[in-house]
C-alpha cells in the first residue's frame, strides 16, 4: 500500500514463549542437591553427640588447658585465637551445645574484648552456615508450595524483620539453632538475618567474656575444693573433679537486662501498629 511493502513480523517459532527459549528458564535444582550439605550436617552432629565430644567442653577442662598452655597462648596469641574462633564456628554451624562454656572461655584465654570480638564472629559465621543451608534445603522448596498460612507468616515477619530478628537474638527464651532454621524457612533476606545476627549476640558475648575474664577468683575456689577433695578421698581419681558451673556466672541481673534490650527492639514495631491503628480511627 502506497508503494510501501509491508512485512509482517516473524511469528514465535515452536518452544519459545515469549521470544524467551523455555530452554534458557532456570531449572530448579534436584532435590538430592539441595539437600546433601543439610543432611552431611546433621548426620555430623549426631555423630559428636553420639560420641560425646561435646562434654569435653566444660570449664574445668578450659582451665587445665590455659595453665598447660599458656605459655603456646602467650607466645602465639594470633594463631590461638584464630584457632578459638574457627571452633566457635565449627560448634555453631554444628549446632553443638556449648557455645555459652566456649564464650566464657575466650574472655578467660584472651581477656573480655579480643574473647568477644572472637565469638561474635564465630557465632555469626557458624549461625550464616546454617542460615544458608537452611535456606537451600527447606527455603527453595517452601517458596514453591508454600502454604497459605505461611505466606501469611512470612508476609507479616518480613515487614519488620530486623526487629523481630533482632528481639530473638537478644532474649536467651529460644535454641539458637532454632533461631538460625527459622528466618530461612521465613524467607528473610541474608543481610539482614547477618546484621541482626552480629547485633544481637553482642551484649550476651560481651556479659560472658566479661565474666570469663574475672573468673580467677572462682578458680582458686574450685581448685582448693579440688585439693581437699584429693586430701580427704581414698580414691581421689575417680571422685574429684575441677567442677566450674559455667551456667552460675549467667545472674538473674544480666538475663533481665537481656530481655529488656529484646522487648526494647520490638518498640519500633509497635509505634508502627499503634500509628496505623490511629490513622484508622481517624
């Protein structure tokens, strides 16, 4: 039409839609594969605990390797605390118990700040492990058939997510194995699962370095308790033990202010509430 040829345009050739090759479209990963490094995990950490490595981790046996190794963590501080740290990850990716004795430990060995700089960081790179793993075993597929309700769930906690992440950090009420599965399963972004993560362990590490590194005086109890029960018992080996509780140095004045600083982080939440609630009304 007016010495114009028109071409009309190429139709969509077969397995395309959309001029985007159905060849090209992510594939979603098998499930072997998500789940493989979920299940070497755990089947690690029913091993240990089967095994009960993990009830090696107690005070007493921290204080006889610091007076048997002190002069290696004098003279190789750097190494040592590295070693420390990769521990502390190992335990927490593991989701061993005892990450309370090894906190208290390293404000014992290395003195309160580098003790829980170390365990602020182990904790936050063994509890991202889990996040992560987490994330690609259960996320995945949860995002794909998720229920009704939990997409209710996961709409509603991720609005305020950093407050919520923030006040399950801070009040010791929840595993913190359950605290490092469930933000994967309810989609929050990784970001902010390791900002508040990092943040919200710092007072508690802080409380226990802190008491770690002045528990000198607890241990000079505990070993003449240790000594006079090795005076007075016929069969000292097997009755006498160097017991420190790491469990008394956690007071009712550090566990009420941890949960206030928890009820403290969910203020913003409820300001937001609240204001909605009275633009309503309005």
């Amino acid at each position: 039409m007016n010495g114009i040829k028109q071409t009309s345009a190429p139709e969509p050739t077969p397995g395309r839609q959309g001029g985007v090759s159905r060849a090209c479209a992510p594939k979603p990963r098998p499930l072997w594969g998500r789940w493989w490094p979920l299940l070497l995990v755990g089947a690690s950490t029913l091993a240990v605990l089967a095994m009960g490595w993990h009830q090696h981790i107690t005070l007493g046996n921290v204080v006889t390797f610091r007076e048997r190794f002190h002069l290696i963590l004098d003279q190789h501080r750097i190494s040592t605390l590295m070693a420390y740290t990769l521990v502390y990850v190992a335990m927490t990716a593991l989701s061993l118990p005892g990450g309370l004795v090894l906190t208290v430990a390293g404000g014992l060995m290395f003195g309160w700040l580098l003790g829980s700089i170390a365990s602020i960081v182990g904790a936050t790179a063994g509890a991202t492990i889990v996040f992560l793993l987490a994330r690609t075993a259960l996320g995945e597929g949860l995002n794909a058939r998720a229920a009704p309700w939990l997409a209710k769930l996961r709409a509603g906690f991720n609005q305020d997510a950093f407050n919520y992440l923030l006040f399950l950090r801070l009040v010791p009420a929840f595993p913190f194995w359950f605290v490092n599965i469930a933000p994967a399963i309810l989609g929050v972004p990784l970001r902010t699962y390791i900002v508040t993560t990092f943040l919200g362990i710092i007072p508690g590490s802080l409380a226990l370095s802190a008491a770690g590194a002045g528990l000198d005086s607890v241990i000079a109890a505990a070993k003449a308790n240790y000594a006079t029960c090795l005076a007075s018992n016929p069969s000292p080996a097997m009755a006498c033990r160097l017991a420190i509780d790491a469990h008394a140095l956690i007071t009712k004045e550090i566990m009420l202010a941890l949960v206030l600083l928890g009820f403290a982080a969910l203020i913003p939440i409820a300001l937001k509430k609240w204001k909605a609630c009275h633009a309503k009304a309005k």
